[in-house]
C-alpha cells in the first residue's frame, strides 16, 4: 500500500475496533499527524483513561504502554513495536532500584513517568519534567529524597530548590548528547533566537537557555512568546507540532555533539522513537498486537504513586 492508502486503512481499523490512537511528540510527523491525540507520555495515558474506546494504541516507547495500561487495565493497550524501548528506563533495572531504595531507609521514593511499570512499584511519588519542581517543593525542606532515575532532571531540581536529594545515576541518551558548543554557535548564526532546553539535558547545556521545561512547556512558549526564532534542544520530533502551531516563526534543532567515529546529523533523534511507523501502526492495528501485559499485583502498587501525582500536582 502507499502512504495514503495507508492512511485510509489505519482510520478504517480504528473506527471499527472502537481504538483511540495516541502518539507522543517525539514520533515522526506521519503518526503524529493520524493520531486522535498528541502530547507528553503522561498526558497521553490521562487521554487513554478518560477514552471509551476499547482499544488504546500508544505510539512512543514501551514504558508510556505500560502507563496506559496501569491508569485503564480494563482496555486493551497495543504499541506498533514492542522493541521501542528508552535509554532511561533501561537505565534504571527494577531489581537493581528495588535494592537500592532498600538500602536507603526513610527516604521519600520520586521517580520520574520514563520508568518501568516495576520501578513505579517501588515509587512513592511519580512525576515529571513539567511537575518535578513543584512536587519537590510541595515536600517539607528536611525530607530526605531519593530521585531516579534521571540525573540531569534531579541535578536541576537541586539547584534550583537548593536541596541534597540522592540521585540515580541515569541519564536519557538523546538528551545527553546535547553540548553547549553546538548551541554557542547556533546562537551566533541566531543571535536573536531563544534557546529551549529540556531538563534532561546536562546542567552546561541548561544553563544557555531561556526557558527551561518538559516538551509540552518548552511546546506552549515557543507558540505563545513574541520571539520569532528558537534555538530547540530535545528530541526533535517536537518540531512538528512547534511547526504546526507556530507555522510562521522558525525552529532550528540542536545537533548531537559529535564525537570520534560519529557521524554528523542536523538534528538529534531518538531511533527508539523512530520505530514507530504507519506499516507498523496498520499491522498493529489489523492484528490487535503486540499487546502490553502488566502483572496486576504491579499495576496495583504502581497506581498508587501516580495518583499520589495528581494529588499533588
């Protein structure tokens, strides 16, 4: 099939499954463009919970499937491809957290939404890029914190509150990759530009920007701000829906620093992300899998900290 029957297909599929299809901002155009609703990880689950469809197809990588099914266990979750991982969940191995928050008694257990169904189990209070800080600031000032699995992300919670939390040692591998070097010179070729930075990325790097936030704040900034021309650095996905909303102000992505043996790009991608494509939604579709499954004993615990979230936030 070409693109457009493709298309045709994945909407006929959907309307007779009852199946909403959810896609982050970090896919490509095409699956962003055909999906029902497009956001950050969490938001998308709050859309899959709300949704009377049967089925939800996540688009993004495999733990935001298994945030759909905790938040809605009664419908059925798929993903286009089940090897669409994350280089931070897989940082953060279950096992290896579950001993350490036990080696660490007292401690207040935040992790971020880019976790395991099983490193939600052992979390007392989820969060992410966009609530981090107030969560963080909602507790008391001596509570002892361990934060996980991002060390960037938590490294720029310390700063700006000023507290000591403990810190897992992990790390997005896109967001890693971002060196102040290549924004310096965007910035010189964009002298006008403001420069959006993720909090994934390492402190050298959010220490340029002008605005600091989760793809759905750095998002409505770059829609909203009387500036003309952003210099983005995060997955660069987001520059679709940037586009999108903002069709006339210019978007320029931040390449991956480059190092020996690599090879040079224009922007950086997260291939993980880029496993999700229109003949992978179809088939998806057509054949009702690959399907998420999540033990409910997990699915129980890991609710609790979630809703601890939304409490809070």
């Amino acid at each position: 099939m070409d693109k457009k029957e493709l298309i045709e297909e994945i909407k006929r599929l959907k309307s007779e499954k009852n199946a909403v299809i959810l896609a982050h901002y970090y896919t490509i155009g095409d699956i962003q463009d055909i999906a029902d609703f497009v956001g950050d990880s969490l938001a998308l689950a709050q859309k899959a919970a709300k949704s009377d469809a049967d089925v939800i197809v996540m688009c993004g990588v495999h733990f935001m499937g298994e945030t759909c099914k905790i938040l809605c266990p009664q419908k059925k979750v798929l993903v286009p491809d089940l090897e669409a991982g994350c280089s931070l969940a897989d940082s953060c191995p279950a096992d290896d957290f579950g001993k350490f928050v036990g080696e660490h008694p007292g401690y207040t257990v935040l992790s971020y939404v880019n976790t395991t169904a099983a490193v939600k189990y052992h979390t007392d209070i989820v969060v992410t890029s966009g609530n981090a800080l107030k969560i963080v600031n909602s507790l008391p000032k001596d509570e002892k914190i361990i934060f996980a699995p991002d060390r960037n992300l938590g490294s720029y919670i310390n700063a700006v509150t000023g507290r000591d939390m403990l810190l897992w040692d992990g790390a997005c591998h896109v967001h890693e990759q971002f060196s102040t070097e290549a924004i310096l010179k965007l910035k010189a070729e964009h002298p006008d530009a403001k420069v959006l930075v993720h909090p994934e990325c390492k402190r050298p790097v959010v220490l340029l920007a002008d605005k600091v936030g989760s793809t759905a704040v750095l998002l409505k900034f770059a829609v909203e701000d009387s500036c003309n021309e952003f210099i983005v650095a995060t997955e660069s996905g987001i520059l679709h829906e940037m586009q999108r909303q903002a069709p006339d102000k210019t978007f320029i992505p931040v390449p991956p620093e480059i190092t020996e043996g690599s090879v040079g790009c224009s922007c950086n991608e997260c291939a993980y992300m880029r496993l999700n494509t229109l003949e992978k939604l179809y088939a998806c579709l057509r054949d009702e899998t690959p399907e998420i499954h999540v033990d409910e004993n997990i699915i129980e615990r890991a609710k609790l900290p979630i809703d601890r979230m939304l409490e809070l936030s």
